[in-house]
C-alpha cells in the first residue's frame, strides 16, 4: 500500500532565515554598544544613535535600488553578491576608525539588508509545495524576532567583555556562516523571468496594494511607537527593576515567536480578519499599559499581549502582499520591507515628537492606539473594495500572473 509523503519546509529555508537573522543583528549591535562606541570614537551617544536611522534608511531607500540591480541574477548569485558586500560593508565598521566610515559600513549593510529581505520572501515560496509558503514566509521572518531578541543582549555582552569591535566581527562570521549554508544547501533555482524596469514599475500601479503597504506601515507603526519607550515606561511609570525589565522583554519576544507561529498557520484567505483583530487587540493592550501602567500585573500582560499582536503579524501582511497581482516579486517584497521599516522610523519619531511637545510617558500608547486605528480604515475601504479572484486563492508559490497568483 503506497502511502503520498507530506511536503515538508526544507533546511535551505531555515538558511535563508538565518541570513535574516545576522543582517537584524547588525541592524540592532550598536544599541548594545552605544557607551563604548561613543568613548573610543569621541562621540556623542546620540551620533551613535543616528547609526540605527542611517541603517534604516539605507534599507528602505537603497534596498530597492539594489533589488532592481541584481534582479536578473538567479536566486543563488544575487544571495552570494548581497552576502559579500554585506560582509565588505561590516569589515569596514570594524575596521571603523571615526564616525564618517561607520556611515558608510551602516549604508552599505543597511542597503543589502534591504535586498536581502525582498529576495528571501520572494525566494523561499519557490522552494516548498504551495500549501506551505505561508509556513515558509514565517520561518524567514522568525529570523527578524529571533534577531531582536537576541541581537542586543549578543551584541551588548560581545561588546563589554571584547570590545565593541568584536561584535562586528561576530556578525561577519554569522554572515558567512549564513553564505557557506547557501552555497552548500540553497538549490540552483533559474533566475526569474527577465521584466523590464517599465514592466516592473507597472506593479505599483496597483492602489490594492499601496492600501496593503499602508495597512503594514501601520501596524509596525504602532507597534514601534510604544516599543520604543518600554524601558523608561517600565522603569519610570511601572517601577520595575532593569533586570526585570531585560527578562520582561525577553518574554515579550517570546510571545512574538508564538503570535508569529499562530499567525502562519491561520493567514491566507483570513488575513483581513488576522490583521483587523491584531490591530484591535494591539489597541486594547495599549489601553491597558495606558491606563494601568503603575500596576506592574497590568504592564506585564498588556507587555506580553503586545509582543502577540504585534510584529507577530508579519507573516499574515506578507502573505497579503503575495495576494497582490505580482505580489510575489522580490522589488515588491522589497519595497514591502521598505515600507516596514518607514512604519518603524515613523512609530518611534512620532512618540518621540509627542514626548518632545511636553506630554508624559503615557503618550507613547495613544500614539500607538492612534496609529492602529489609521490601519484599521485601511482595512476597512479594502474591506470594501470588490473581491477579486486573485486575492481569494490561496497562496501559490512562484505564481507570476494574476490567473495563478494568489
């Protein structure tokens, strides 16, 4: 009796979020740092600061450029080029010796990074059965929560006991530990069909999905508003201890892994609803840290609750954008990411603006209540917009054409 195996996700997969993975690092190393960089480099601790935002918008401005460059490559070479100029770009933050070398290692991994996380999304659907593109699109993504939770704490205990040029040479080994499992475990998938800038431009014509970009820079958005501040929130408001805290948001990225499990299994054709009831959620945790933020019980759920609802929906906005009529190609995933970290830049400056006008730490969470309801109208006029038969299907790995698209 010949029994039909079950698909299952395949190691390349897991490479691909591990590449992810060592790019977040680099992203968040210099939060951990910011003491020791500031006295070696005769810096102020805001110059080191502006290093996270010089990242991010290298990421969001320059990650497209680059996806449009090597978007003829076949999958494998665009990884090798991007992984080589990412550790080019590191090597020199190592070897940093003021602050103008520091931007330009921030503007080169911070432009890769962009890439790399468009050509990933738009890579990893290709390499599993239809049914489970989902499930692949989410594990990609845990490398991001599995940076955040990890990226400070690694890039702050490198940083004391060796110096904070040893984190940058850690995060060059995890990128060519990340490169040599592609080279050896990625398939020679061929390159995408040759479009033609024009042609590719055309995708963002599309209002479907400038309406799913706004709904995604809003839920980052209000995520990051709050986020940004949970450490004077929780020390100052609540009362609790640093080392409580630091556990606290290890929790809270916990939860995030567990929101963004649940999310993957249930997205697809329930992803209005996914993200309407994230965002409702997310709101009332945001009421509760706002209204009870002395009570330490209420600030550790609404913490945790927060971390469930809120990065957690990635996988169920990316999954939204594969719905999109050529949705599954790696400018638009990029452009998607871009999207993402604008929603993070803004979140966290529109907090930081509001704190700057006077009002107290509890605005954070109006700012992020603010935000969400923004994203919940535009789910509610795509709510209203008339169903095509691409977006009711579900999500199709390497689907090119709107008849086969999810």
């Amino acid at each position: 009796m010949h029994t039909t195996a079950k698909p299952s996700i395949p190691v390349s997969v897991y490479v691909l979020a591990l590449g992810i993975f060592a790019m977040i690092n680099c992203e968040l190393q210099v939060l951990g740092m910011m003491p020791q960089m500031a006295r070696d480099l005769e810096i102020t601790i805001s110059q080191v600061g502006y290093l996270v935002s010089i990242y991010a918008a290298a990421m969001a401005l320059g990650g497209p450029l680059l996806t449009l460059g090597l978007g003829s490559q076949p999958p494998k070479k665009t990884f090798y080029l991007l992984f080589a100029l990412f550790v080019i770009g590191e090597i020199l933050g190592a070897l940093a010796q003021g602050y103008p070398m520091l931007i330009v290692s921030r503007l080169i991994t911070g432009a890769v990074s962009g890439a790399f996380f468009g050509t990933a999304l738009g890579t990893c659907h290709r390499l599993v059965a239809p049914e489970l593109g989902i499930r692949a699109v989410a594990i990609v993504l845990a490398g991001i929560m599995v940076g955040t939770i990890l990226g400070l704490p690694l890039a702050s205990l490198v940083g004391e006991y060796y110096g904070w040029r040893a984190s940058f040479w850690f995060v060059v080994a995890l990128a060519v530990l990340a490169a040599l499992g592609t080279a050896a475990l990625l398939p020679a998938l061929p390159a995408a069909a040759k479009i033609g800038l024009r042609q590719e431009l055309a995708a963002f014509r599309n209002r479907q999905l400038w309406s799913v970009f706004a709904t995604s820079f809003c839920v980052i958005g209000a995520t990051y508003a709050a986020f940004s501040y949970f450490v004077p929130i929780l020390t100052q408001l609540t009362g609790l201890a640093h080392n409580s805290v630091t556990w606290l948001l290890f929790a809270y990225g916990i939860t995030m892994l567990i929101g963004n499990h649940i999310v993957a299994r249930l997205a697809g054709p329930r992803n209005l609803r996914i993200l309407a009831t994230g965002m409702v959620l997310h709101s009332l945790f945001l009421v509760l840290l706002a209204l009870q933020t002395h009570q330490s019980w209420a600030a550790v759920i609404a913490v945790l609750g927060l971390g469930l609802t809120g990065i957690s929906m990635n996988p169920a906005m990316v999954s939204r954008v594969m719905q999109v009529p050529n949705g599954e190609r790696p400018l638009v995933n990029t452009v998607h990411a871009s999207v993402i970290t604008l929603g993070i830049m803004f979140g966290s400056y529109a907090s930081g603006q509001v704190l700057e006008w006077g009002y107290s730490l509890h605005s954070p969470m109006w700012v992020g209540i603010a935000i969400a309801m923004t994203g919940l109208l535009t789910l509610l006029l795509d709510r209203a917009r008339p169903e095509t038969p691409a977006a009711s299907e579900p999500l199709r790995a390497g689907a090119a054409t709107p008849s086969t698209h999810p």
